[in-house]
C-alpha cells in the first residue's frame, strides 16, 4: 500500500513492490534505473519503490537511502550510502521495526 511522505518540501508517494527495477518502466523512461533492485528514488515522478521482500534493517536502510537521495540529489552514493547505513543501524538499536505487510 502506498504511503505519501514531505520531503524537501515536496510530496512522495513511497510504495512497497515485489521488484523496484520492473516496477520503473511505469513512471516514464528511467532506463538508468532498471537495474535497482533494493530500491530507487524517481524524479519527477516523486515516487519511492522500495523491495518488499527486504528483511527489516535492510529495508530500514534502503528506506533512508532512497529519502537521502530526494534530500540531497547531488550528494555522492558512497556518502549516501554510509549516512543510511549508520542511520538504519541506530534506529534499529533504538528500537524501530517494521509494520506487519498483508500482501495484496
């Protein structure tokens, strides 16, 4: 079930999918995307698909990396990727888990 987010002053829409890069094609032609398997973060579109089938720090993690990317687009991936990392890792010593997912 999709679930609209603010960030950077903009709405998103980010939805849970079986597979991210398949799912792509239906928001315009992103071909350099196609091979996002965890997840990606698409412009204009404003949309955020992420794995479902991630388990819970990982999705955590992919989650936050996507919403760094909308944050700051030019920031490097391996800077993105090292601030999720540590981001999921503490909110998940914090406590934080994923809701429960009916499949549709």
């Amino acid at each position: 079930m999709p679930t609209d987010v603010f960030l950077n002053r903009e709405g998103w829409t980010v939805e849970h999918v079986d597979d991210p890069a398949t799912r792509v094609s239906e928001y315009g032609e992103h071909s350099e995307f196609r091979n996002h398997k965890d997840g990606v973060a698409i412009k204009p579109e404003n949309v955020i698909l992420i794995n479902e089938d991630l388990p819970g720090p990982d999705r955590l993690e992919m989650e936050i990396h996507e919403m760094l990317h909308v944050l700051d687009w030019d920031r490097p991936e391996d800077q993105i990727h090292a601030r999720a990392e540590e981001l999921a890792a503490a909110l998940w010593r914090l406590g934080w888990r994923p809701r429960k997912r009916v499949r549709q």
